[in-house]
C-alpha cells in the first residue's frame, strides 16, 4: 500500500505537466492548421487544405522585406553580443573587474525589465542622439536585450571550467589570448552557443522594443506580423507565422543534437 501511495504523487504530476504542456500547446496547433485553410479568413478546423497561402506570403515584397530585415538584426545583433558577452563573461568570471556583482546585475537588467520600459527608455535616448530610425541604432538595441543570454550562458559554461587546463597552456609558453581561444573557447563553445541561439530567437521575435525605434520605411516580420493583426486576420499572417515556427523549432532541434542544449536551459 505505500509503495502505491508513493507513485500516485508522481503520477499526478507528470499527469499535470503533460495537461500544461498540451494546453501550451494549442495556440501553435490553431495557427499551423489556420494556415492551410482554403478560407480567406481564419477557420478552425480548416476548411480544404492548400499551400496557396505560403505561396502568396513567399511572393509578397512586403514580407520579404520584412524577412530580409528581421534576419539582418538577428545575424547582426547575436554576432555582436556574442562577443561583447563573452568578453564580459570571461572577465567577470576572472573577477578583474571591480564590483563585478554590480556589473553582472546591470548586463541582466534587461531580463527583468519589461520590453516596454526597454523600449521607451531607448527610444529617449536613440531621440536625443540621433539614431532613431536607423539601422545602427535598431541593431544596438538588439544587442542591449540579446547580450544577457551570452553573458548567462558563458559564466554558466565557466563555472563548470577547470580553470587549471588554462594554466597549463599558459605555462607551456601559450599566451593569454591563445589559452583562451584554444582551451577555454572550446570547452565553452556549447554554453556560448546555446546562449546565441536564444539571443537570435530573442532577437528575431521580438516586438516592443523595435516598434519603438523602427523608422517609417523599415519593419521587420515580427511588427508586420502585429501590424497585420490590426487591420485584420488572414491566413496569411497564419502562414508566416507557421514558417517562423517552423524554423525556429528546426534550429533548436539541430542545436541540440550537436550541442546537447537542454544542459543549459
């Protein structure tokens, strides 16, 4: 009897979790079958299946458009967090940086802030110095709310690190820069990769800080997305956003297979 009674606690949870993950679920499952309706408007269950919808978004230059930029900022923004938050990471993690406790809170500010705040503070400054609407400043913006996945996941990586394999490099006549590019990067490598893959997704997705900052002939997939939405719902917008799924769930999957990404999540 207490051997039953132990297992049903668990049994119920997991039952739980299944229920949750399933419920999340549901909203993914109504815009992909959204996509292939025959309507033109949104229906559930589809009415007819068609890929004509695909077709009509992979042809408009509208969304291209919107494609091509929202690529440029995520490429863009996660190379330069990349190395700015490794850089920092390794630093912090060396401890030659005075009040690094203070530092470390100030690069994750913008995981606990809300985008909005983000976003209204950046486009004061962006005002007052002239990079609002541009394409420097729209990247930069991205780098501030990407680089704290970088730095989250190189000092989480680094602090698993055997600090003496560096060392030992050193003393074999290695100099700094090639201790770390050829023992410590390595050996990292998953952490930072991990991390640059959910700065790109951050990046790509992300809504309330670049519609404050987007100049009038620039938009990215995401605010064309939430622009459509407005006017109302076809299913087009079902359709791009079943191809950003879509892509998104092929990079993670990739990512784990090599890079076993579930050990820093």
């Amino acid at each position: 009897m207490s051997d039953g009674a132990d297992h049903r606690p668990g049994r119920a949870v997991t039952t739980a979790a299944i229920a949750v993950l399933v419920f999340l679920q549901i909203p993914v499952l109504v815009v992909v079958l959204a996509a292939f309706s025959t309507t033109s408007y949104l229906t559930i269950p589809p009415k007819g299946l068609t890929l004509a919808w695909f077709g009509k978004v992979l042809a408009d230059p509208t969304y291209l458009a919107a494609i091509r930029m929202s690529l440029i900022l995520a490429f863009g923004s996660t190379l330069v967090s990349t190395v700015l938050g490794v850089a920092a990471a390794y630093a912090l993690f060396r401890r030659t940086l005075p009040g690094s406790e203070a530092i470390i809170a100030f690069l994750m500010a913008p995981l606990v802030m809300p985008a909005v705040v983000v976003g209204v503070a950046l486009l004061q400054f962006f005002s007052l110095t002239g990079l609002r609407g541009t394409l420097f400043g729209l990247l930069m913006a991205h780098v501030v709310i990407t680089v704290p996945y970088i730095v989250r996941s190189a000092l989480a990586s680094l602090a698993g690190l055997d600090g003496a394999l560096e060392e030992a490099a050193r003393v074999l006549g290695a100099t700094g820069l090639e201790a770390f590019r050829l023992v410590t990067l390595p050996l990292i490598l998953p952490g930072v990769v991990a991390g640059a893959l959910f700065a790109f997704i951050t990046s790509l997705d992300n809504v309330p800080v670049t519609i404050f900052l987007i100049g009038a002939n620039q938009t990215t997939l995401p605010v064309l997305i939430f622009s459509s939405v407005e006017m109302g719902i076809d299913p087009s917008v079902a359709a791009v956003s079943t191809l950003l799924i879509l892509a998104t769930a092929i990079v993670l999957i990739l990512a784990e297979r090599r890079f076993r990404l579930h050990r820093f999540v």
